[in-house]
C-alpha cells in the first residue's frame, strides 16, 4: 500500500466518481521553501501499528468530518481564557481561533499577529504581479466589531470565530514531503450581533511523518475515534491529543515560528462581490501571515488562454491517472498561477484535446472545485448559527453535476475519504488485472470502434484508462469498462492498445497490448473494360468481359460484389490481387440500357462503389437494302453506291462488297454510299451492303447483280 498523495487521488472513481479529486485539489500539499527535508523533520509521536479499520468501519463523522455540537461547542475547548499553556493535553481554548492564532504567531504579539493579517484586506496586495483589490468593508464589518482590550488591540479571547468543523485530511498524504496529510479547523466569521456571515476561515496544519508507519499512526488515531462517542470526555479527550500535536507551539521546528501551519484559506462573500478565496503562509522573516498564491489555480485571465490549454494537454496522462501537475509561478509568458479565486466562469480554454483532463484539472483549482465543477456555491462547509451544525456541500455529502463540457459527474466526498481511510489501514497492496477483450488482436478498424476490458481486484475497480501506444484514448468508471475510440485522428496503420485498471486503493495493473490496425481510406476502384470508343460507345453484346482494379487498400479487400441492375449478380471474394472480373452473359438481358456494378468493402468495413451503364444490344439491324444501283443495272466508270437501313438501338454503318470484296471506309452517317470505280472491270459483279449496329451485330442486305460492258 502506498502512501503518497497519487495514490489517494486513484481513490477518485471509487463510489464518489472522479469528482472526488477536487477535495485533494487547491488543498493538496505544496512544498515551500521553508519547509526542512523530510530527513530533518523530527519524530511527532510514538508508531502504533494496530490494524484497526479491519476490525470496525469507518465511521465519517468521527474521524473525518467532525461537526457534532457536542464538539464545536466544547466550552473548555472553544473559550479561551488567554494565557498558552505550558504543558500538553490542557483543554483551556485548544479549539479557539484566537489559541490557535497565538500558538502560531511565534515572536510577534498574537493580536498584532492577528491585526497584521485582517490589515491585508483594507488595501490592495500584489501578488505573483497580480493585484488583489482591496476589500475595505471588512474594517467596520470584522476589524471594528471584534471586542477590543483596554488598551485598543484585539481581544483574541473574544474573536467573532464560530467553530464548524475539525476535519481530518489523511487522504492528502504525501511521503515523499514527510507529510500524513492534514488536520484543519474550520470557523464561520460572526458579525456583531454574534450572527453568521458569509466567510469562512481554514487553518490547514501539516500531519509530519518520515515513514509509512508515522501514516499508518496517524490514521489510527485518528480511525480509534470512531468508537467513541462524539461530545463525550473520551472523545474530546482523544481529539485533541491529536490536534495538538499539530496546533502546539513549536509543532515543527524548522519551520516559520516553528508552526505546522500550511496555510490559511478564506473564502467569503460578505465583504464584497463576487465570492472569494484568498490563501496566506508564514513568512519566514517576519513571522506574519501574507498573502500569497493559490496553489494548482492558475490566474484567471487565463480561462480560455492557449497556454492554459498547452498546460492542461502536457499534462493529460497525470491527470487521467489520478495525479495533480503543480501550477508554476511563472511561464514564460508571465505569471500562471493565480493570487486568489472567485467565483467566474468555467476553465474552457480551447483546444483541449481530452474533455475529462479539462474537468480534472479544474477540479484541482479552488474556484473549480468550489463552483463550477461541482455545482457548489463556493462554500463545502456552510457558517451556522448558535445551537445548529453547520451544514456541508453536495460535494461532501454526496450529489451528481454536470460539468461545462455537459458531462456529469457523481461526488461523495465523504465516502471517498472513508475509502482511502479503510484501504490505507487495511493495506489494500494487490493490483487489479486487466484484459482487452475488443477489438481483437490483428483486426482491422475504422471509424468509432467500441474497446472493452475485463477487469478483477479484490477491493473493486474503480477506473479503467484506455491507451493507444501512449496516448489516452478514454476513461471508463464503472463496469462494464467500454468507451468508444474515434479512429479518424490516428494515424492508419498498426496501433497498440492497452487497459490500465485501478482499483478503489490506487492500485494500478495494465493489460497485455493488442495489435490493430486502423484503415479509415476506402478501396480505389478504377473500372476496365468495357471502357466507351468512338465506334462502341457503352454497347456491348453476348458475354464481354467486365473487369475492375482495385487499389489503395490498406486491410486488404475482404469481399467484391457485383450487381446488375442494383441486384447482385455474384461475390468475389478477396483474393489477394488488385483484378476482379467477370464474364457478362448479356443474352438473358433485355436490349437496352443496363447498369453494372462494382462494390468493394475491405476488411476494416471501410466500403466503396463504381458504376457503369452499357447499352446492351443482342438484336441485328432490322432492315437493309440497297437503293443504287437497281438490281440488273449497266455501269460504268466510277459508280455511286447506296443503302439504306435501320436497327433498335443505334446502327454504326454499312459497308459495300463488290464480289466479296468489302470497300473501305465504311459508310457511318445517312445517306450511306460508297464509290465503285468500275473502269476496267467488264462483266457482271454483285453487290452486297452489310449493316453494322454499336454492339457489333451486322446484317446483310439481298444482292444486287450489275454489268459492266
């Protein structure tokens, strides 16, 4: 079982879908220049390695997302008397904002610490080169209704902080930065009257670990409040032996003013229009709280920018596997990453080649995830009243939306989370199988080809990515795994496709490849004979041979059809040669005009067609006989042949025989004659006329006998 970040996020198709990966998105861990190596972080706790989470479920709202009144209401945990304590496990305000500010504000004056930070909205902040306007309103609304000392600075023991959540975010995990996640509070802001406005405050701590075992310690913890009862003493008790690990003084040495804070988010509406989410570190030289970007959300001039397209395409196969690119600083083109969010439009840049990466990558962005991927209205914990338990998004409790590009998408965060909590504890480590079972191996393809996989794990499979060579051609969440792969962008030819299944732990096995062949190009059919002359024109008579090439197939020809007269006359099939023919047996045909055709389908299915009309002529001509000389004539010298005659379709010409001796050129157009140069030639000659039609029938006329003296 791994114990990284990735593979939490794998968890995103499990029962919550992939809308999950927003809850691990502007929350995911960031490393910071002042954070130690992991090597140099010290030990936080003594290893306990008890498998819990085998022994009784995961119970949601006890270990993840704690909102019971018996908890937020905690008088000795949430009413500060103002004195830090000095020793560990002491309730006085442990869960108070105005503690938790003072733990946190090392050498500088808690209040002066705390007035610094709310100074940041009164006048504008730039940040990464990008302006965040001022919010000016929150000077009456919060600076000036927050319950002053004596000598006019905030009273930290009086803050307008409702506590709403204590939330456990094991499944941001991330080894590889000495993290086991993170544990936050979450306040809802009051105004003067003690009323709930719109703006909350997160205070996102780092869980320190070195090994696997400092993850599995953590989960444990907090996994053994599930068998407790909320607002009880061991419950409480329990809980924050656990927060104060991460939320006392001097939790990581090394850090600045020695705080495990990550960072602080709010996200608010009440001080100005449109919502938004603001984040802000420790500053390492001075200690205060500033402001600064919003990591994985880049600015928002960049909505429908070609670069946010070019960053979101690079990294396609990370988001599709369950990964989060880190949003750079700066590109060459100018600052990317945002120094705030709010509530806007979509992130649809075009030319985005994969739809789901798009609505990935935005889920990962604050404003994404808060809004417009999730159908939210930029708060996932809602600010309550006295007396009532704050509410929670669709988001985090379960509901379907649909995504700009008109996909929809099913979340349950909470399931999610509880998810990764009981694979991270049960140690889910076995790979799921995959197998493509369509298209075949060596098959030929074309247009939008369904492929398929079968898929086992022991856990469950909660996505199955397809792969042409390297390329993502398509994501399936649930069984049976199929998506339909458009073949028209490949390029024709042999492609290898692949099946990559994860399963509800991260987990990730791959299929043997399958070989196929894309041919999206039709068959070339180029027609022989008949072909038309100037004699024949399209006749033809008795059995001619019919012939077609065809060329230009990448598959190969599977199957030729020929048909007369739309009805089909023979197949052929493939044989492997570009020459297909048969021999027409015209007699059985009506004289007159036919159509014959040639229609080849290669093996991929890809089909193409060639027609041709002929004038099918099997009947002489109807009537022939010569009209000069007359029969009996005396001639001499050069003597003028004549005929006339006639056919059903079309007559070609007549030619003349004297004696058996045809003259050429033949007669081609009426009236149809011929010279006889009969000098020299005494006696008597016969002479006959022979009519020709197009299709080659002839006729002959009766003779005519003549004298020469």
């Amino acid at each position: 079982m791994k114990v990284v970040s990735k593979w939490a996020r794998g968890l995103i198709a499990a029962l919550a879908g992939v809308g999950a990966l927003g809850a691990a998105s502007c929350d995911a861990l960031q490393a910071t220049p002042e954070s130690p190596p992991p090597h140099e972080r010290p030990p936080q706790f003594r290893q306990v390695t008890a498998n819990l989470a085998c022994a009784f479920p995961i119970v949601p709202e006890r270990e993840l997302f704690i909102r019971d009144l018996g908890v937020v209401n905690d008088a000795a945990r949430t009413q500060w008397s103002g004195i830090l304590p000095t020793g560990s496990g002491i309730a006085d305000g442990a869960w108070s904002f105005g503690r938790l500010m003072a733990q946190m504000s090392g050498p500088v004056a808690p209040e002066d610490f705390v007035r610094n930070w709310l100074a940041q909205w009164e006048t504008g902040q730039t940040v990464n080169g990008q302006l965040i306007s001022a919010r000016s309103s929150i000077t009456p609304q919060i600076i000036n209704a927050w319950p002053k000392r004596p000598n006019g600075k905030l009273d930290l023991t009086k803050s307008p902080m409702r506590l709403l959540a204590i939330v456990n975010r094991v499944d941001v995990r991330d080894l590889s930065l000495g993290s086991a996640g993170e544990g936050r509070f979450v306040y809802g802001v009051l105004d003067a009257g003690g009323n709930p406005l719109q703006f909350t405050v997160i205070l996102e701590y780092d869980l320190p670990a070195k090994t696997r075992m400092d993850v599995l310690d953590w989960a444990n913890r907090w996994h053994a409040l599930g068998a407790q009862t909320p607002g009880s003493a061991a419950f409480n008790t329990a809980l924050q032996a656990i927060t104060d690990r991460f939320t006392a003084r001097n939790a990581a040495p090394g850090r600045p003013n020695g705080s495990a804070l990550n960072q602080l988010r709010t996200n608010e509406i009440a001080l100005a229009s449109p919502w938004q989410l603001r984040e802000f570190h420790l500053d390492a030289a001075t200690g205060l709280l500033k402001s600064d970007t919003v990591a994985l959300t880049p600015g928002r001039s960049l909505r429908t920018s070609n670069s946010l397209a070019a960053f979101i395409n690079d990294n396609t196969l990370l988001l599709m596997d369950g990964g989060v690119p880190p949003v750079p600083l700066q590109t060459d083109a100018g600052a990317f990453r945002g120094a705030f969010a709010e509530a806007s439009l979509p992130w649809t840049p075009p030319g985005v080649t994969h739809p789901e990466a798009r609505h990935r990558f935005a889920l990962n962005t604050c404003n994404g995830c808060h809004l417009e991927e999730t159908g939210t209205t930029f708060l996932h914990v809602f600010p309550r009243s006295a007396g009532q338990q704050a509410q929670v998004s669709g988001f985090v409790s379960g509901t379907t939306a649909q995504d700009p590009n008109g996909l929809t998408h099913g979340f349950n965060e909470l399931q999610r989370r509880a998810t990764d909590l009981s694979n991270l504890l049960c140690e889910d480590a076995q790979a799921p199988t995959a197998m493509l079972t369509s298209p075949d191996a060596g098959s030929f393809v074309r247009g939008t080809v369904t492929v398929a996989a079968d898929t086992t794990d022991d856990v469950g499979v909660a996505r199955v990515d397809f792969f042409d060579g390297t390329s993502l051609i398509g994501s399936a969440s649930q069984a049976p795994f199929t998506i339909a792969w458009n073949t028209a962008s490949p390029t024709t030819g042999t492609r290898s496709l692949t099946a990559r299944a994860f399963d509800t732990s991260g987990n990730v096995g791959t299929s043997g490849a399958v070989s196929v062949t894309v041919d999206n190009t039709p068959p070339m059919i180029i027609p022989g004979p008949p072909k038309w002359n100037q004699n024949s024109f399209y006749f033809v008579r008795g059995t001619p041979t019919v012939s077609w090439s065809i060329v230009q197939s990448v598959s190969g020809v599977a199957v030729a059809r020929i048909f007369q007269d739309s009805v089909l006359l023979t197949s052929l099939a493939g044989s492997g040669g570009i020459n297909y023919f048969i021999h027409w047996d015209t007699s059985v045909l009506s004289d007159g005009r036919h159509t014959i055709s040639l229609e080849a389908t290669d093996r991929a299915g890809n089909v193409s067609s060639h027609s041709r009309f002929v004038d099918v002529d099997n009947t002489p001509p109807a009537y022939l006989a010569i009209t000069a000389p007359y029969n009996g004539a005396q001639v001499s010298g050069v003597v003028t042949l004549s005929a006339t005659g006639s056919d059903n379709m079309d007559l070609a010409s007549i030619a003349f025989q004297v004696d058996g001796t045809t003259l050429t050129p033949f007669a081609t157009t009426a009236p149809y004659t011929r010279t006889w140069n009969s000098t020299g030639l005494s006696g008597t000659h016969t002479i006959v006329a022979i009519a020709y039609d197009r299709a080659g029938n002839s006729a002959r006329s009766a003779p005519v006998t003549v004298t020469v003296p």
